[in-house]
C-alpha cells in the first residue's frame, strides 16, 4: 500500500479533473445528463482508480487498478473529441486537453510497466 496523493499521476489526474469540470460547466444544460455526465466520469475515474489501486495489498491489484485508469482516459480523450465535433468546446481548448490527457496516459503506462516489474 502506498499514499496514492504522492504520485504524480494522481496529483495531476485531479487537477486535470477539476479543469474538466470547470469545461463541462459550460456545455449546453440539455447535456447535463449525457455527455456532461459521462466526461465527469471517465475524468474522476481516472483519479478514483489510482487511488484504490493504491489501497491494494499486491503490485498485480494497483497494476489492474492502474490500467482502468488508463482505459477511464481513452474513453475521457474520445469524449473530448466529440465534444469538440459538437461544437461544445473550441479546436484550441480541445489540443490543450487532448495534451494534458495524452500527459496523464503516458504516465499511467510508464507506472504500470515499472509496477509489474517490481518483486
């Protein structure tokens, strides 16, 4: 077990949560419910996993939690990808945080690799 808010992926998985919930607010009301909530999920899952993968007593549970974590995020990069082709968010706005969630990917995978190597 470890403290999960030291990881850095985690640290930066919450901040890109709270951008993310700061972006939907602006999304039309009628979407409340539909792609507003779904982005809310796959964004605070990405978060919620890590941390629960850090409750776990062996390196293969955190390594399982970590990769639903890493799924959470494909599927929160294709909701931003639509949400741009619906016109709810700009192209600009949309390669700052496909950036910022290819960043937290790339981390996700590079801590999973290093966790299904150690003893």
């Amino acid at each position: 077990m470890q403290d999960y808010k030291e990881l850095l992926v985690w640290q930066k998985a919450h901040r890109f949560t709270l951008r993310i919930y700061a972006v939907v607010a602006t999304f039309h009301k009628d979407e409340k419910y539909n792609l507003t909530s779904q982005i809310k999920r796959s964004s605070s899952s990405i978060g919620t996993n890590i941390a629960e993968g850090c409750g776990r007593f062996t390196q293969k549970e955190l390594a399982n939690f970590l990769q639903i974590a890493l799924g959470s995020s494909h599927e929160l990069e294709y909701q931003l990808l639509l949400s741009k082709d619906l016109n709810f968010i700009d192209a600009k706005l949309f390669l700052e945080l496909e950036k910022e969630v290819g960043e937290i990917k790339a981390m996700l995978i590079s801590l999973i690799k290093k966790v299904r190597l150690a003893p």
